[in-house]
C-alpha cells in the first residue's frame, strides 16, 4: 500500500529522509526508534531503516500516529513561583 510512495530504488533511509516523506521533524523520528516504533540499525556511524520496516511502521499507523513521545512540559502556573 505505501510502499508505491517510496523511492523505487532505495532500500534503506536515514531519519532525515524519513521525517522529509512524513513531513514530521527529525527528532520526531528519532524518538520513534528510541522509543522502539520504528526499528533501525547503525551502520557504521549513520542510522539507517530498511524499506521493509518502514512500509510496516506507516501500515501500523496509518489512522493514527504513535503516542506523542515528546518531552512533557509543565505549564502549571503553581510551579511558576515568581518569588
């Protein structure tokens, strides 16, 4: 299904190329792969993900993108003591 969206000839991608196809930042993605949603590899000193398991990640995600792993802010005024 979203496998016809991808580069026909490249069978691995960085995180950058990743967030460009999914329109989403790069630490977006990476935090993915921390957070274990989307598996990936290091080959030498670069960070690759094959086609395979990026046609899956979308596939599972399709409806709906993974829990919001960004790094929770608090905006409680109660802790904002200006004293």
């Amino acid at each position: 299904m979203f496998d016809n969206i991808l580069p026909a000839n490249q069978e691995f991608f960085s995180p950058a190329e990743i967030a460009e196809l999914l329109q989403v930042s790069s630490r977006t993605v990476q935090r993915w792969i921390n957070y274990g949603y989307l598996t990936a590899f290091r080959l030498a000193s670069t960070t690759r993900i094959q086609r395979d398991e990026l046609v899956t990640f979308m596939e599972t995600w399709q409806t709906a993108p993974p829990p919001d792993t960004s790094p929770a802010i608090k905006a409680d005024a109660s802790e904002c003591n200006p004293e």
